[in-house]
C-alpha cells in the first residue's frame, strides 16, 4: 500500500453532468425479477382489467349498435279484429304515412312472417281458422330519432284513416335492456378503477418493502449526498421493469379469455350481440392497458419512496 | 451555492439527545480549520460517534448552530444537504459497503453519485484501489475481503472525491498495529493536500503518531479544550 499521493479526482471530473441512473444504479437494489411477486401480482391485474375493460366496451358497443338501429324505428298495429277491415286500414295507413316527409321507408309485415315469428309460441293453430287474431303491423323507419313529437305526428296521420291504429317507438320495447346494460357498463368502469386503486397499493406495499429491505443501502447512497430523486429513481425503475413484465403477461392471459369469451358470444348468433364485437380503437386501449399499469406502477413507486425518504435526514 | 469559508466547521453550544433522553453532547463549541488535522479521543459511549454524526449530517443538532463551510447547516433546508455531503468523505466505525457491490463498485459509487460519466470513473477508482493496495481486490465482493481490507475500500471511497473534510470514526478499532499506522499514512498524506481530517479514536497512542495535530476530548457529552485551540485555532499559514 502506498502512501506517499493519493490519487487525485481532477476537479473538472467531479462536476456533476451524468445523471445517476440505468444498471449501474440499479445494481444498488437486488433485483428479483420474475422470482419476486411482484410482476405476477400486476400480471393478474392486468388480465382483469383487460377483461373488464372490454366487456365495458363490449357492451357500450352493443348498446350504440342497438340504440342506432332501432332509434328511428316505429311500429304501427292495426287492431281491428274484422280481417277485411284490418287489411283496409293498413293499406290506408301505409299510404297516409308514405306521405308524410319524416318517414323514410315503410313496409306492411307480410302474413307469412308474422305467422312465423308467431309460431313458437302460438304453434300452427295461429294461421287457421280458429287462429288468435293478430293485428297488421307497419315497420316505418323516420328521419332521425322516433321522439314523442314525431309519434304524434304519425298518430295525427292515422286517425282519420286508420282509427284502429296503434303507434309505438320500437326503442321504447328495449329501455329495461338498455338500462341493464347501461349498469353494467358502470359496473365494468368500477371494476377497472378498483383493479387500478389495487395495483397501486400492491405497488405501495412493494415499493416499501424494497425500501425497507434496502434501509442500509439507502443510508450509504443518502450519506455519501444521493438526493432524494436519485433514491426514488432507482426504485422507481425496478418496479416499472417488474410492471412491464407483469403488464406483458397479464396482456397475453386477457387476450386468450377474450378469445375464448368472443368464440362464445359469437357462436348464440344473436342480433343484439352482433353489435358487442370490439373495434379497432377499442383494440389499441386495449393494448394501452399495460402501459397506463406501468405508468401507474411507476409513480406510485416513485411516490411512495420520496414519501419515505423524507422522512430520513 | 456552498460559500467558501475560512473556518471550515463551526459548532456554537450544540447539545443533542436522543428522544427524550438526556443530552449525549451537551454545550459543546469549536471551531475547526482547513488543512488541520484532529483527533477526536474520549472513552467509550463519550458521544464520539454523535458529534461525527453531526458532522457528516447524519443527525440534526437538539439545540445550537452548526456551520459547515460556512453556511448554518441546522436550518438548512434537506433538499440542499447532499451538496453539502458530496464535500465529505467518511469512513464509518462498521464500514457501511454496499454488500452485493464489488471493491471497485463501493469505490466509484460516489462519484456515481455526483454525476460523473462512466468513462471517467475507471482511472480514478483503479488508481485509488492501487493507492490503498487493493487493486487485485477489485472484483471482490465486501463479505469475501478481510477487516483490514475493508477497512481500505471504505477509506477509498471516503477519498475518492477528494472530499475537503474527512472523518474516520474509528478507523483503526478494526485492524493490527502494523495496518493502524499505514491508515494514519494515508490520511497524512490526505491532508498534506489540504483536506482536513478528524479522525475519532479511544486509541491513545495514535495521537502521537501525527504531528501538528489537535485533540478534541470529549468526556460525557462534553468537549474539554482547555487551552483554546478548538475554538480559536491558530492561523496557519499553509491552510486554506
């Protein structure tokens, strides 16, 4: 050991210009990577909210697809029991309301299809001559959305014409539908706030187990003058890295249960479900999830350890 | 902006407690020069490590001022203290490494901290890890070096940044006579360059060893500087 000199730090190299950063700051906290809990505590809810977060959009879809069909959507019955006069009435109908500006295309149902929507419940005795009798119906489909304004106007039209008719809004029908599924909208919103509020505090507890398991290690960089933002830094990277693994894996296990749920859906072929497939832009937030965890992730790490270091000296 | 300043510290009737305990350090008042070197002697529990504590601003004063290059350290605000730490160099009783860091990454770690680039740290940490024998040590883990051989990664990363001030609580408690007296040589020659050093010791034949330097006693709590030295030091010429 020499002790004549010590080696001298020129003056110009001690000047502060390269921030404290990447591996060789990182290198100050073990790492445990995929060993840790933390990347699968995001993991799981990552594929939570990618799951809930669709089925909201999903279903906000569905509710937009139906509302736009049926939003200009009317029915007109015509009850009269007397079968010439039924058919007397909506000939007349139909021609009263061709005139009318608002309406945009009208077709009396033929008796055929009637009778086969019918047919489930009223079976074959519904088309002879013991049959229930069934009103003539009208579809009109009107500019714009069917509002009470409109259906008065369509009902002032038919009064003299068609006494025995009826003017309903085909939206009307489906308002107990759209309501339910409106509640569960908010509930897929609420669920994808609670699942972020938890990652949070998971990241919290992480984050204050790491700083205290590193206590010693923190003291040493505070004591030889790391500032707080360097500290703060490097546990902020560490669990951006254990988030971005976990948000990569929970993204891949929400995709697969999407998968699996939309072969499902897909295979009831029903009307209304055809409108719940997601779109393009719901795909990319979708995709974005994992990022808005990390992000997340990150500055509740960073918080917390700023928080906890001030409390140091 | 840390002011530059004749006296290097300043304590003014500084007491600390812990708590509500009573005081560890109580009324006590010096001044310390640049370029000086002090040792800091008392017996065990004599408050040794808590005046170094509040040195190396470890630890807020209960009462009193404490001036550090000049500016009131005990009011200032805890965002500017790391500057004021980056001017430090110190050597702890336990060494404080950083475990799962090697030699080498124990001793550029405050230079990393101050913010200089990677590519200028290997010269300087390679030469202090051959000024303290150890270059062949570098790679090597704290866990796998002897007492001694710690004990010198901790003084290199002390000096590494050419601190204006380094303290050393018990730097030599851990390591044989022969290692004891190579240590004090490295902190002479420190502070030939103009650092000052303060190095805290219970060993009372150190104080011989290096001449021109002042003791500061502490007994319960309290310094004893009965001839004035500390706290009206005399000008020297070769200082600042």
């Amino acid at each position: 050991m020499s002790v004549e000199k010590p080696p001298v730090v020129k003056g110009s190299t001690a000047k502060g210009i390269a921030r404290f950063g990447g591996n060789r700051a990182a290198a100050l906290v073990p790492q445990a990577r995929l060993a840790g809990p933390m990347p699968w505590v995001m993991a799981i809810m990552i594929a939570l909210t990618v799951i809930a977060a669709a089925g909201g959009m999903a279903l906000t879809n569905l509710t937009r697809g139906a509302q736009g069909e049926l939003s200009g959507a009317v029915t007109v019955q015509i009850l009269a029991a007397q079968p010439q006069e039924k058919a007397r009435q909506a000939d007349m109908a139909e021609k009263a309301l061709a005139e009318l500006p608002q309406v945009t295309g009208l077709r009396i149902v033929p008796q055929s299809e009637l009778d086969e929507l019918l047919e489930p419940w009223l079976g074959k005795s519904s088309t002879g001559d013991l049959a229930v009798p069934i009103p003539a119906l009208i579809d009109v489909q009107l500019r714009g959305s069917a509002s009470e304004g409109q259906l008065a106007e369509l009902r002032a039209a038919l009064t003299s014409v068609a006494p025995d008719a009826r003017v309903d809004a085909q939206s009307g029908w489906l308002q107990p539908v759209f309501g339910a599924i409106e509640a569960l909208q908010w509930l897929a919103l609420a669920l994808v706030a609670m699942l972020a509020t938890i990652s949070a505090a998971a990241v919290w507890l992480a984050a204050r187990s790491a700083l205290g398991s590193n206590r010693d290690t923190i003291e040493i960089v505070h004591l030889l003058g790391g500032t707080d933002a360097q500290i703060a830094r490097i546990f902020q990277r560490s669990i951006g890295f254990d988030a971005a693994a976990g948000g990569a894996v929970g993204l891949a296990i929400g995709m697969v249960a999407l998968s699996v749920l939309g072969s499902r859906f897909a295979a009831l072929g029903s009307g209304l479900m055809a409108n719940g497939g997601l779109r393009p832009l719901d795909w990319l937030v979708i995709a974005a999830i994992p990022f808005v965890g990390v992000a997340i992730a990150m500055l509740t790490a960073r918080l917390t350890a700023l928080a906890a270091l001030r409390r140091m000296l | 902006m840390i002011e530059r300043a004749r006296d290097i510290v300043t304590f003014d009737n500084v007491g600390l407690r812990y708590g509500t305990d009573r005081e560890v350090l109580s009324d006590v008042s010096f001044t310390l020069h640049p370029g000086s070197f002090y040792f800091l002697t008392g017996a065990s529990g004599a408050g040794k490590t808590s005046l170094l504590k509040l040195l190396y601003l470890a630890q807020r004063p209960s009462r009193g001022v404490i001036r550090l290059f000049g500016t009131d350290t005990v009011t200032l605000p805890r965002k500017r203290l790391p500057a004021f730490r980056r001017r430090l160099g110190v050597v702890f009783q336990d060494f404080r490494l950083v475990p799962h860091l090697s030699a080498y990454d124990n001793v550029a770690l405050p230079l990393r901290v101050s913010g200089v680039r990677e590519g200028d740290i290997a010269k300087p940490v390679n030469d202090m890890l051959e000024w303290v024998g150890l270059s062949h040590r570098r790679e090597a883990r704290p866990a796998t070096l002897s007492g001694g051989e710690r004990q010198r990664v901790a003084i290199a990363r002390a000096v590494i940044g050419r601190p204006d001030m380094l303290l050393a609580d018990e730097p030599t408690g851990n390591v044989d006579p022969e290692m004891a007296l190579k240590l004090l040589r490295l902190f002479e020659a420190l502070n030939r360059l103009g650092t000052t050093v303060v190095v805290a010791t219970h060993d009372v034949h150190l104080l011989r060893k290096v001449s021109g330097s002042m003791i500061m006693r502490l007994d319960k709590g309290r310094l004893s500087d009965p001839t004035g030295a500390l706290r009206y030091p005399p000008r020297r010429e070769n200082a600042g």
